[in-house]
C-alpha cells in the first residue's frame, strides 16, 4: 500500500508539467459526478490540479430567514431539507432545541425511539456517502446493494410518520404515536438480516485492490488543518480525532449505550469511507442496545402547549380541539432565552442556534452546518491531486447541497 | 485533573482582560459573555493559546441584528469549545450600525473564513483582515443585506391577502 501512497504523494510533489499550459476548467455545477449542485473552478495543468475555487449557494433557501416568520411546530420541515440524507437526525436536533428552550422533561421511552430512529438514518446516511464513493470510483454494483437495505430503512420511516425522504419525524415532546406493530416486525427482521447485507457490500469495497489503489492518500488532510477548519463528524475522525456530540455532549440518552467511536489515521478516502463502515456496524450495535432496552411509558411528553393532541380528541373534546388550534396557529407562549443545541449528524456537529425573544417565530435561528464548514477546506485538499481523485474526494467528504447553501 | 466550572473559568478571563468582560449570564448552564468589540479577536487569540483553558475549536459564528437597540444594532456571536476541559463558550461583541465591523478571526481559525463571509453576506459585518470579503450564498450583484430586520418576508404592500387570522399582520 506505501507504494500507491507514495506515487500519490509523488504526482503532488512533482513540479514536472506536462506541456506547461495552465488550462481553467469547469468541474460542475451540473456534473453527473458532483452529486448536486456544486461548482469548482479547476486550474489544471494536464490532469493535475494546480488550484480550485469553489462557488456555493446554487440552492440556497433563505431558511434561516423563513424561520424568523414561521412558529416553531413549523421549522421542522425545514430542516428536514439541510441534510436530507439524514433528515430525522435534523428534525429530532430541531425538536430537541425547542425542549431544550422549554425546559421539557422528555420519557425516557422517547428518547430511546429516538436513539434508534436517528442511528438508522445515521446508516441510512452513510451507506449512500459510501456507496457513492464506490461508484466514483468506478464500481455500480456497490450502489445498488445497498439501496436494497436503505429502502428497508425508509419503510421503517414510514411505518413511524408516513413519509420516506423530507420525514418531518416527530414532534416536539415526543411522537405522534407509539411504534406499529408493524413497525416492530420490520425492525427486527431488519436487525436480523442488515448485518450479513451490510458484510456483503463491506466485502465488495474495504480490500479490494482497485478501490484501495484508487481511495489509499487521495484528498487526505492532516488532523492540524482538519481542526483549524473546524471540521467535525466523520470526516474529522478519519484523520485521528476521535471527537463525537453523542460521546463528548450526550443527548438522548446515548451515555446509556455501549459504542465505539472509530478513527482513521491518514484523513484520506480510505478512511472517511472506513471511518463510515464501522460507524454503521456502530449505529447497529446502538439499535440494537435501545430496542432491546426500550423502557415502557409514554411515547410522548406532557406538554399539552405544544404537543398536538391525539386526533380523536381532537374530534370529540373541546379542550383538545382549542390546544390544536393554538398550536397549529403558533399561538403557545414561549420563553425568552438563548440556546444552542448539537446533535452528530451524517456529516458532523449539526447545531441549532436559537434566540427567541417571546413572540410566536424565533428571533433569529442559525443552523451549524457541518458540510458548509469543512468545504471551504476542500480546495486544499485536492491540490495536487489528479481530476480523478477530486471527484472521489467531494464524494467520501459526502458534502450535501442541502446543508451546505441551507 | 479538575473539571472547571464557569465560574472559575470567567475568573481566569476576568482577570487577564478586567475592563473588557461587560457582562456575562449562563443561560442553559453555557457561560455567555459580552466582551469589547475591540478586544474579541485579542480575547478569542488568548484563550486559544491559554494553557489551562485551550479553547481550540471554533464551532460557530452568528451575526443577530437589534435595529431598536440604539448603539449596538449588530451582534457577532462565537460559539467555541474547548474539548480539553469540555466546556463550550459564547462570547457577544455588539457593534453599532454606524461602523458595522470586526477584526476577522481567519488568522486564528482558518475555519472562520466562510462563517464571516455568511455573516457580511446576511447581515453586512464586514471583518477586517478577512482574505476574501466577498458574498457567499447570495448573488454577487446584490445590494442589501437580506437578514437585516428590516427585511420582511412577506411584501407587505400586497393586498389580495388578507391573513390577519394567522396572526401575520399584526408584527
């Protein structure tokens, strides 16, 4: 493996051109490679990039300014479009920040569905990240196996709120009802066979020669540079820094859990996309823990203000009919105060922001986007690289337009 | 070693910087300070090179617009952490409207580069010594600074709805 770590190394060093004409090119916006809208300008001399300038904002939505006109209930399906890979992680930070404001008590039941629906789409997140990798690197087949498993993810998704992609999962205080029994059924035949899936797909990638020769010392980043630029999640592990919200800051419960925080070393392809494999085997083993462990109790909490009341009650009970109103209306009293609240997303600290100063919408919400923040280091990191490796390293840094432009 | 809590922890700043710390609360347990515009970058610099406290990581940065708060309309908020004593940090510098700017922390955290650049393009805080001052989710031509609040979402001028029921013209 050194020898392709150092031809590699070597290609970037080199100060050899090729015909010593400096050529600009367009890597993106619309590239079947880039995976969204993403554009890179290239300098390149042959096929190795001298520089690049990225442009951002080609989806940007104004959230953070639609928020300051919307109640809170209704921010949820907001930020199911940051990292819409990962949504329910979105949602539930989102819920939890509003607790938090709130000073909730939340069961310990639902904290517990919580852990469990964020750690599929934590899996859910990371198969796509890396499947993608193994397509950019010229191997299909490694992303339609997964999709078999996703899809069983998304069924479960459905079982829980009706909705595959945009969740908007949840609500603030709990969940609108208790798990299915079909839900349950799907759950365990999905913990049952997901594994050996999961193994097949691993076996598919982690050693094969191609894709190690292809993903070994391309785009890498030192744990130095990955710290200045504030890099979190997992591309941040791959470089040795074994930092995680859901270890450092536990939310949810996840101190209850047994779990390993996997690293890299070189901050490389390689390991961003093996950082991810274990994680995954990770968020199994976390499932598997919460469900066998689901504490009995209530799905959600009392917090008749901003819990929407069972729909039944709501037909046949005046008291439920005006909560629902009022909260569907934004009409509940909210605190004033300040908060910031983090959960590990797919890509890395995702954190809510919040000051609401009384009134019915937030005074000002900014989201902590992971992918907005460690992509201003990408430039640096493909510098010196050839055009091939740029594209693996947009795909293992697995930047989502979504988050990036909010 | 011990764990600090936020007292001793504004002691030690409070100590190095005595006039600069203006105020400082604890919502949700997070130790929140205002700080002199002035001397955030110089605070920011001495509590990442600090021994004991290492805030090495910059986690965020936030501009907030107050236009009723006469003098200091503008808030740029740093949310940083220290993972060697795992404690977070917020610190506030309140800028007035009349000379909206900041000395940039690029220098410090690389990281703080498109964070700034987030900030001047929704609120127009322009931080010197920034490499690359420029726009970043919006549109290069534009010519305001769209999270201002003097921006409503709506048009307010539009009369073929009237959704008073929904409490929206009644800001």
């Amino acid at each position: 493996m050194m020898s392709e770590l150092k031809t590699k190394e070597a290609f970037a060093q080199s100060s050899e051109t090729i015909d010593g004409n400096i050529a600009t090119i367009n890597f993106g916006p619309t590239h079947p490679s880039t995976h969204g809208i993403f554009q890179n300008v290239l300098k390149v001399d042959g096929e190795k990039i001298i520089s690049s300038e990225q442009t951002v904002g080609y989806i940007h939505r104004a959230f953070e300014k639609l928020s300051e006109r919307r109640p809170y209930n209704q921010i949820t399906p907001i930020t199911d479009r940051l990292n819409y890979c990962s949504s329910p992680i979105n949602n539930m930070g989102w819920e939890m920040t509003v607790e938090k404001l709130i000073g909730a008590e939340i069961p310990k039941r639902v904290q517990y569905m919580r852990v469990i629906i964020m750690e599929l789409a934590r899996i859910a997140d990371h198969l796509i990240c890396n499947s993608v990798i193994g397509v950019d690197a010229g191997a299909l087949t490694s992303f339609f196996y997964p999709f078999t498993e996703r899809e069983k993810i998304y069924e479960l998704y459905e079982e829980i709120c009706g909705a595959r992609l945009t969740t908007n999962i949840g609500r603030i205080g709990g969940f609108e009802r208790d798990f299915t029994p079909a839900f349950h059924t799907k759950l365990q035949s999905f913990l049952k066979t997901f594994p050996k899936a999961f193994e097949e797909f691993d076996s598919m990638l982690a050693r094969n020669r191609i894709f190690m020769d292809r993903t070994k010392g391309a785009g890498p980043i030192s744990a130095e540079r990955a710290l200045a630029y504030s890099f979190s999640g997992p591309n941040l592990r791959a470089t040795g820094v074994d930092y995680d919200v859901r270890a450092m800051h536990p939310y949810s419960s996840y101190e209850d859990f047994d779990f390993i925080i996997p690293v890299g070393v070189n901050g490389d392809t390689y390991d961003r996309f093996m950082v991810r494999q274990e994680e995954i085997r990770q968020s199994v083993r976390i499932i598997e823990q919460a469900y066998k462990n689901l504490p009995e109790g209530s799905y959600k909490a009392d917090l008749p203000d901003f819990y929407l009341p069972e729909k039944a009650d709501v037909y046949n009970n005046m008291e439920a009919l005006i909560y629902h109103f009022k909260i569907v209306m934004g009409e509940t009293e909210i605190p004033p105060g300040e908060v910031y609240h983090s959960v590990e997303g797919g890509n890395g600290e995702l954190g809510f922001y919040l000051i609401s100063d009384g009134g019915r919408t937030p005074y000002r919400l900014q989201f902590r986007r992971p992918c907005f923040i460690y992509y201003q280091a990408y430039p640096e990191m493909i510098s010196g690289m050839s055009i091939s490796d740029a594209v693996l390293t947009l795909s293992s840094m697995n930047v989502i337009a979504g988050e990036l432009d909010a | 070693m011990e764990k600090l809590n936020n007292e001793a922890i504004l002691n030690l700043i409070q100590g190095a910087f005595p006039n600069d710390v203006l105020f400082h609360e604890e919502p949700y347990g997070l130790l929140t300070m205002e700080v002199t515009a002035a001397k955030g970058h110089e605070i920011i610099e001495w509590l990442k090179n600090h021994e004991t406290l290492s805030v090495n990581y910059l986690t965020n940065i936030a501009a907030v617009h107050y236009p009723e708060d006469a003098g200091r309309e503008f808030a740029v908020v740093y949310q940083l952490h220290s993972w060697k004593n795992l404690f977070r940090l917020r610190i506030k510098c309140y800028l007035p409207k009349e000379n909206v700017s900041i000395a940039s922390l690029v220098d410090i955290f690389p990281g703080a580069n498109w964070m700034e650049r987030e900030s001047y393009d929704f609120f127009g805080v322009e931080f010197i010594g920034h490499p690359d001052m420029r726009r970043i989710l919006n549109e290069d031509s534009m010519d305001y600074f769209p999270m201002r609040k003097e921006y409503a979402l709506e048009d307010d001028t539009r009369e073929d709805k009237d959704d008073r029921y929904f409490g929206r013209n009644n800001q």
